[in-house]
C-alpha cells in the first residue's frame, strides 16, 4: 500500500467520522474507496479524505443526502473540466444556488444561538436574583 493511500481507520481519524458513517457514505455512492488493498480493504485518498469533510460540513446545515449528491455531482462535473460553456454556466448557477442557501441556513442558526445566548443569560439573571445570600 503506497503512502498516497489510506485505510479506512486512518480517514476516521483524519475526518473525525466514524468508520459506520464513511462506510454508509460508500454504501449510497457519496464517497467510494479509491481502490482496494489485496486483502479487500478499502482504501482513500487525499481528495476522499476531502470529499468527505465537505459532507461532514453540510450536514449540521441539514442538507439532505440528495441535495449533498447534486453539490458533489456539481463539483466533480467542474473539476472534470469536461463541461461545454452552457454546461459550465449551468453548473455555476447550481453551485451560487448552493451557496445562498448555505448563507441563509447559517444566518438562521445565528438566530437561534443568539436566542440560546439569550435565553441562558436570562436563566443566568434568574439565578443571581434567587441565591441565598452569606
């Protein structure tokens, strides 16, 4: 096994996933091994390794897998280079799509962590008005 490859122990670590969610990621065609060693370990590249932390990003922004394949089928399409100017211009437009709704799923999660700010700083204040004093 050469050093541009990697077993699926190392990836876990290097992604912080667990070896259950890259094999799943595998399972529905999200990110597949690069190759096989001789005794049918999968292993993995720098650019799966890539590929999957991009994954791990979307998913607290609650993409869904089918959205997550439609991002990746952009980029690879992109990347690939093979892609007429129409196709390249289409493909831009869906990755700026991506892009906003990126935006506004991490300004509605601002919200809500200032409301939790908020929140814990009002429980805070209860806490203060309520403690017995020495």
């Amino acid at each position: 096994m050469g050093a541009e490859h990697m077993q699926i122990g190392e990836v876990a670590e290097r992604t912080d996933l667990s070896l259950r969610t890259i094999r799943y990621y595998g399972e529905v065609g999200l990110v597949k091994p690069s190759a096989r060693s001789k005794g049918g370990f999968r292993l993995y590249t720098g650019s799966d390794v890539e590929r999957l932390l991009l994954i791990k990003r979307m998913k607290p922004l609650d993409f869904s897998l089918e959205e997550t394949r439609d991002l990746l089928d952009v980029l690879d399409r992109l990347e690939a280079g093979d892609v007429t100017e129409q196709e390249r211009t289409a493909l831009m437009t869906r990755l700026d799509m991506f892009e906003e709704a990126t935006a506004a799923r991490c300004a509605a999660l601002r919200r809500q962590l200032d409301m939790a700010r908020e929140f814990e700083n009002r429980l805070r204040a209860q806490r203060g008005r309520h403690e017995v004093r020495a």
